[in-house]
C-alpha cells in the first residue's frame, strides 16, 4: 500500500520526477552532403537538428574550423525566418556538432510543386528578404541561398532559412575560398579574390524569384541577375522597395479599372422608379356601351385582353430584335478587343480594355433601352436584364482570354502612359453613360406602351 505521506503520492511532483537526461537519443540520419552530416535527435521532450561532421572529417582542422565559423555566425543571429542556434555540443553520434531547432517543413521546391496561392508566395519572398536584409546588416554573406536550403514550415508556411556552413562575414579573414552552387552563383563567387558582398546573395535571390513566380516581377529578377554586381539592386530592402512598387502600379491598374467597372454596373442597374407607374387605362373610343363595362370586340375577345395581347406581341418582337442587335454588336466588339490584345503584353492594359468594353456594353444597353417599348415596369426591367446578361457574356469570354494567355512580367515600355490613356477614355465613356442612363430613367414611363 502507497504511503500517503509521502511526497511522491502527496499531489506535489518531487523535483526529481523533472530530472531529464542532457543526452541525446532516437538519433536518425537526415541528410549527409559534402563534409557534413545532419541528424534529427530528441532532447527533454523535443527534436533538434544536430549538424556534425562526417566521421572521416571529423579530426581534419580544416573542416572543425568550417563548423566552428557556422557556429559563431548564427550565433549573432536571432530572425524569426532564419534557423536558431542553440549550443555547440560533443554528441555520442554526431561528433562535434552545432545544435539547432528543428523544423517540420520542406524545401521551397516541394512548397512550390504544391500550387501555393499567390498570397502565400508573395508572403514567402518577403520572408526570405527579411532574413536577408537582417543577416546583411551584421554583415554576413549567405553565398549559398537555394531552394534546399529554405525551409517553409508546414505549419503557417513561414520561411526558416538554414545551412550557413559557405558562409562568410567582414570580419572573417579565413576561410574566404570560392564556395557557390552551380545555377545560383553569382559570376564573383567563381573567381578566387574577388569582391562578395549582398548582391552576391542578391543574384541567387534573383534566381529564386524565377522559381516562385514564372510570370511576374521579371524585370526586377532580371537586375537582380545582372553579371556585374553595379547593376544590381544595392541591398535586400532595396529589392523590397522595388517589389511593393511593382505591387502598387499592377493594383492600381486592377482597382482603376475594378472602380470603373463597379461604377457602371451599379449605374445600370435597374432602379425602382420613384413615382409609381399608374395603371394602364384604357382611351374614350375603346370604350363602349355594354352591360357592366365589359370590353369585347367583334371576335368576341375582352377588349382590355386584346390590348395586352397587342402590347406583348409588340414587346417579343422588339426584345428579339434588340437582341440580336445586341448580340451582333457584342460580338463585333469583342472580336475586336482579343485582336488588339495580340499586341499587347502587359496584362494591366489587357484589364483596363475589357473596364473600357464593358462601359461600351452598357452604353450600348442603354441606348437600346431608351427605344424598347415594354408594357409596365416589371416588362421594362425584364428586358434591360436580358440585353445585360449579353453583355456579361461578352465579357466573361473575354476575361476568360486573358486567364488563359501567359502575360511576361517585364512591362510595355509605354504601359503606363497606355494605361493613363485608358482609364481617361474610361471617365469619358462613363460621364456618356451616366447622362445617358438620366435621361432614360427620367423618362422610363414614356417607354410603357399606354
């Protein structure tokens, strides 16, 4: 039987019960390249990563004096998107080995095969650059920034930057041999003395950029790229500056011509009118002197019957006609448009002319309106709804046009003067519709057929 007294069965812990072993178990292999090797190990309940030398590099100067160089470089380091050092260690398995976090992600390559949104590797390259611009600033140099050496978390897709092992800083005077891997180098790294500096890690950041998005940002992936380090941008927040430029001028583009289109659509849309419609009466000489007022004509139909018969009759055979007539028009007008978008490879400009063929489609709706002779309101409305849902067909082939084409990254040379003079004949075409669709709305009784 327990002793109740006791302090192990009293309800408070004994400290001993919170002795763990310092020692590290469940060793397992994660990778080994080149002179090192990385184990995954469990310590007081967690994982971490213990990066060590392989067993035959394990006694080589040189090689102890790489692993102690990582070591005191992320020493100074303390970035949420770079991997944290904990302690340099003399592992059972690993040898001499630097202790760091350990991080349940995968590579940027698996990251990017799974079709991240937009959003999500927008967030990853500012990440990337954060991390960037902060080790730059204690003056370190990557010099091996590559998709196996970034990390995205699987929890939260956040950027965890590792493998400092080609890394080099100002005050380090050893170890400055040409390190780079072949594809992400930047021209300097391959020639013995010459300058490293953050544009070296800029031209490999560059390349990534062409990984993570295949269509945009080209022409700052270009400069970054550039063989001479002078024609690259001077630093990390400098490429973020150029980014949120970017950024800003496509969404300008896309919320000028958004707002414009908005405008128009909820211009167009049918309001009730603001004094009720009166009913339809009928004229003296339809009246005549039968029992109880009822209306018959001499084939024996209610007058009041013939009449509206007369009015939809009327009514199908305009809506048909202004139909095709829309229809026709429609058709015109967007075989036009995907004509000029064959010269044109910027896809803000693409999106500010379909903003300028939908303002036409309403003016056309509109113009067409003000000739439709409907019964009542309701009829009236019905109309304008089926002469709309044309024009939203017509754009919803040529929104589907631009989807479907591959847009380069790197603007027109003019795109911005063409997208000035866009959104100025946009406001013009707006101001027509807007007058058009008073007029019209004033005057919608006298479109009811009486």
């Amino acid at each position: 039987m327990a002793n109740s007294e006791h302090p192990s069965t009293s309800g408070i812990p004994d400290a001993l019960d919170f002795s763990m072993s310092v020692i590290f178990s469940q060793h397992e292999e994660i990778v080994a390249h080149g002179y090192c090797v990385l184990y995954r190990a469990r310590r007081y309940g967690r994982w971490f990563v213990l990066k060590g030398l392989q067993p035959e590099h394990r006694h080589d100067p040189l090689y102890m004096a790489m692993l102690e160089k990582e070591f005191n470089m992320l020493t100074a380091l303390d970035h949420p998107n770079i991997v944290h050092l904990y302690s340099h260690e003399v592992d059972a398995v690993a040898g001499p080995c630097i202790v760091m976090e350990y991080v349940d992600g995968r590579t940027l390559t698996d990251f990017l095969e799974e079709k991240p949104s937009l959003a999500a590797r927008r967030r990853v390259t500012m990440q990337l650059l954060d991390a960037m611009s902060y080790y730059h600033s204690h003056q370190i140099v990557h010099r091996d920034l590559k998709p196996s050496n970034i990390l995205i978390t699987r929890n939260g897709d956040n950027v965890k930057l590792i493998d400092f092992g080609l890394a080099d800083g100002d005050d380090y005077a050893v170890l400055k041999e040409p390190a780079y891997t072949e594809g992400y180098a930047a021209p300097e790294q391959k020639t013995p003395g010459a300058t490293v500096d953050c544009r070296t890690d800029l031209y490999a950041f560059g390349v990534l950029l062409r990984l993570i998005f295949s269509h945009r940002f080209r022409y700052i992936a270009h400069r970054c790229t550039c063989t001479s380090p002078d024609g690259r941008y001077p630093s990390a927040d400098a490429v973020k500056r150029a980014l949120h430029r970017r950024d800003q001028r496509v969404w300008l583009g896309w919320i000028t011509a958004v707002l414009i289109i908005a405008i128009c659509t909820f211009l167009a849309f049918p309001k009730k009118h603001p004094h009720p419609i009166p009913p339809i009466e009928t004229t003296q000489n339809e009246v005549t002197d039968t029992p109880a007022g009822l209306l018959i004509d001499s084939g024996g139909m209610d007058t009041t019957q013939k009449t509206e018969a007369k009015i939809n009759k009327h009514y199908s055979v305009s809506l048909d006609r202004e139909k095709a007539e829309m229809k026709r028009y429609s058709d015109s007008l967007t075989s036009d448009v995907r004509q000029q978008m064959d010269n044109i490879v910027d896809k803000q400009i693409a999106t500010a002319l379909v903003g300028k063929v939908e303002t036409q489609l309403s003016i056309k709706v509109m113009e067409q309106m003000s000739g439709i002779r409907a019964r009542n309101e309701a009829q009236w409305d019905s109309c304008w709804y089926e002469l709309h849902d044309i024009e939203e067909e017509a754009i919803r082939v040529i929104n589907t046009d631009i989807e479907a084409r591959q847009w380069p990254e790197t603007p027109e040379e003019n795109a911005e003067k063409e997208l000035e003079r866009l959104v100025a004949e946009m406001k013009q075409l707006n101001n027509r519709f807007q007058a058009l669709y008073r007029t019209v709305m004033q005057h919608r009784g006298d479109h009811f057929v009486k």
